[in-house]
C-alpha cells in the first residue's frame, strides 16, 4: 500500500512537472532599431513574458538593443542588421525613404534569415517582432506589433497610400498574431484602419516608466529622440533657446553612442541619455516636456499630469497626425521645428490640461494577450 501511494505521489509529481516545462516557452523579442520608442515599449512586454513564466531572449542592433540589454542585463541577446535610416535635412522624407529603399528591402530579407536560424538553434516557440517586417519564422508562432496597420503618407504622395498599403498589410500577413499597443482605436483610428485578413488584438497602451508626482525643479525637460540629423537639428536649437530662456532646464539628447554623461551650465543641464529610473524622476520633476510626438512618447506621458509641447520631425507624416490630435484635444500644443519659438511654446501651454485625465489601460490586456498565446 506504502509502494502504490509514494508511486501515485511521484507520478503526479513528474506529470505536473512536466506539463509546466511544457506550457513554459522560450520566447524570442526583437524590436525595430528606428529610434528607442520600438524598444522602450517592448520593455513591459518583457517584463510581462517572464512574469508569467516565461523565457525571453532579445535580438535587435544599435541603441534599440542596447537599451533593453541595459533594462534585462541577465537576457541572452543576439545582434541583427539595422536599418540605418538617414532622415534628410529638408523633410522631404518619402523621397528619402525612396532612395533607402533597396537596402531596407535586403535587410529585411537578411533578419528572415537570421530569424529562421535563432528560432532552430534555441528552439524558440514565440517570435515577437516590434515592426520588425521580416523577423519571423515558419517554425514559431510569429507576433507582429504595430500601433500603425495604416501608413499615411503626406498630401502630395496621398496617392500612393493604397499602394503602399498594401504592401504593409502583405507582410503583416507572414505573423500569425497582430498586437497593437492601446486599447482600443479611439484615439488613432486613421493609423487603424485594417482588412479583414487582420485581426488586431489591442494589448493596452503601453511604458517602462512609472511617473511619481513630486515637486518640479524644472520648468522644460527636452527629450530628443530618432534618426540623425533631425535629432540634432533640434537639439541644436533648443540649446541655443534655452540658454536664452535662462530657466532652469534639462536638455536630453538620446545619444547612447558612449557612457553616460552630464554637464551643467547656468540653469542648463544636458545628459547625453538617461535610463528609465531617470526619465521617471526628470518627468516627474518638470512642468513642460519638450518631445517628438512618437506614439511611444505620447504613451509614455499618459497619466504624467505633465503638460507638453510636441515638435514633430518633419516630413514624418505619423507624428504630425498624433500631434495634431493632441492639439485639437487641448491635452498639449505642437509647433513645427522650421521656425520653432520655445517662449511661445511655452505660453501656448497655458490652457491646454496636459495629461491629467488619461490613465493607462487596464493591464489585463497584455496579460490576456499573452496567455491567449
């Protein structure tokens, strides 16, 4: 009787065991190297995967990469082409685009192959791709992750929107999984639009940052981000403002090229980048944000009670759309780089209620997602 209970219990025992090596995935989480945002936003996805169980890798290049190794130093990570984008000094950005686009379509093409050969040799269940077009592989269950299904392009190439859409929605088809970072289509439902053939699962809008209400020091945080040399273009002018200004302010330039480093002049502070526990304490300790409207800044902002003055990069057609809807919320102001006047900014902010009333979705929503895999 003793022998059939210890056998009972240790057949038990191995079956669970088993059943959670089972229902435990090595999950592969690769994002686009076109600025941070791409990475910053896959950071509580991460979080979430490992929460649940889960074993996650990374795979990325340039400073994309290097932040999520900086947030998961412990993580395997495996290095994949970039894509380099070089954004033009005019704005004239489709043709710019246009001329890059060989070498996206062979990078592309370079990351399938490199996807196929990782998810063989560390036997990965679940590839999740942040816009990452060619990263999947027959042999995994493949996630796409976009806020944008549709691309919109600038009034005079507004013709070639279909076309170009359809190309989008041809490689979004090649991921089993589509996960859109919000939590419903209210608030970009232009960005939305969709076929059929697409099923977008809303994941909640999504940040590594946890904004804490304190006293501010800071009247502006600048927070500069994207591609060279528009980055610098307006870091060069918010410098020279700033100085002007002569309140006190936080200028970041999101360069992640060398170690990390802060210089002080006047009322002027300027770091070269900041981690995340930073961002959180820099955010919470200033009035206004200076910042690209990149879908990943507005969500980081949501819920900061920060009021905040959009700069889109021009000719990038997505952040003058979010900046726009902004605007017309009266949430913050947007103000174009070309004849950028930051006092003015400044004083345009007055009525606008900055992001006091929206709260993050329920986090649910990644967590149902996630499961549902």
């Amino acid at each position: 009787m003793f022998y059939l209970c210890w056998h009972k219990y240790v057949t038990n025992k191995n079956e669970i065991n088993f059943f959670r090596l089972k229902t435990r995935k090595r999950i592969l989480v690769a994002p686009l190297d076109w600025g941070l945002g791409h990475a910053t936003r896959c950071v509580p996805i991460v979080r979430e995967f490992i929460a649940q169980g889960h074993e996650v890798l990374l795979a990325g290049s340039g400073a994309s990469l290097c932040l999520l190794q900086q947030q998961f130093p412990d993580l395997k990570a495996c290095e994949l082409p970039g894509y380099h984008p070089r954004y033009p000094k005019n704005g004239h950005m489709v043709l710019a685009m246009a001329t890059q686009l060989p070498h996206f379509i062979q990078t592309i093409k370079e990351e399938n192959k490199l996807a196929k050969a990782i998810v063989k040799n560390e036997n990965i269940d679940i590839v999740v791709s942040d816009n990452r077009y060619g990263f999947y592989a027959d042999a995994a269950h493949n996630v796409f992750i976009t806020h944008q299904l549709t691309v919109l392009m600038p009034k005079a190439w507004r013709w070639m929107q279909p076309l170009v859409n359809y190309f989008n929605h041809r490689q979004i088809s090649h991921f089993q999984t589509c996960w859109v970072p919000a939590s419903d289509g209210l608030l970009t439902p232009d960005l939305l639009q969709h076929p059929s053939s697409i099923q977008p699962v809303f994941i909640g809008f999504l940040s590594r940052l946890s904004i804490p209400l304190v006293p501010s020091r800071y009247k502006v945080l600048a927070l500069l981000s994207g591609p060279s040399p528009q980055r610098e273009q307006l870091g060069e002018i918010l410098k020279k403002q700033l100085k002007e200004l002569d309140i006190p302010a936080v200028l970041i330039w999101g360069d992640f090229s060398g170690e990390q480093q802060t210089t002080t002049e006047g009322n002027l502070t300027e770091m070269n980048f900041a981690d995340a526990d930073q961002l959180n304490q820099l955010i919470g300790a200033s009035e206004i944000v200076v910042a690209r409207s990149g879908y990943s800044t507005v969500m980081d902002l949501i819920g900061s009670q920060k009021k905040a003055i959009f700069v889109p990069t021009p000719g990038q057609t997505e952040q003058e759309y979010l900046a726009n809807i902004m605007h017309k919320k009266k949430i913050a102001i947007t103000a174009p780089q070309h004849n950028f006047d930051l006092k003015a900014a400044i004083d345009a902010t007055a009525p606008t209620t900055g992001f006091v009333n929206t709260d993050f979705s329920p986090s649910h929503l990644l967590q149902q997602a996630i499961q549902q895999l």
